[in-house]
C-alpha cells in the first residue's frame, strides 16, 4: 500500500501556522521526511526519497536544478519522474 504525503496550502495569517509549520529549513524538511518515512514503514507502505538526487550534500537543491533555490527546472522534475516510474509500474 503506497503512501502520499501531500501538504496543504495554508496561509502564513492562519491560526497555528508558526507553531506547526514555522520556518522551512532544510533541517525542518529532513526531520518531517523521517517522520513521514517512520509513519510509511508503520503501516508496511512504501516511501521513496524524492530529494536523494536532487540535493547536495548540504541539503539545498543543487544549482543545475534550480533557478532560485526554491522552484526546479524541467530537468530537475525529470529526476523526481525517474525515480517515480518504477513505483508506478510496480503498483500498475
């Protein structure tokens, strides 16, 4: 059984935000990937790390695949895509 995790889109205005979300370090990323991964390998899911080819070694997207630090090129969604083919032949 796979498993998605998909954030929601909440405004920095809402209630709560800072005290769950607050700033997004990579450090913050990397902590709620090995929740995520925990709660997969709880409920026998599969978990993929999407970020294992995209950073480097400090945690940040890697400069051939980013213009901006945050927002990807094409080529570093092809990475993401390449990693997620096999999955979804395996679940197909």
């Amino acid at each position: 059984l796979p498993l998605l995790y998909i954030t929601p889109k909440i405004k920095s205005s809402d209630p709560g935000f800072a005290e769950h979300f607050g700033p997004r370090t990579n450090q913050r990323v990397r902590e709620a990937n090995q929740a995520v991964k925990s709660l997969a390998q709880k409920h026998s899911a599969v978990f993929l790390d999407l970020n294992s080819n995209l950073t480097d070694e400090e945690g940040n997207l890697k400069e051939e695949y980013t213009m901006d630090g945050i927002h990807m090129y094409a080529d570093g969604y092809m990475q993401v895509l390449q990693q997620l083919i096999p999955i979804l032949k395996d679940l197909g």
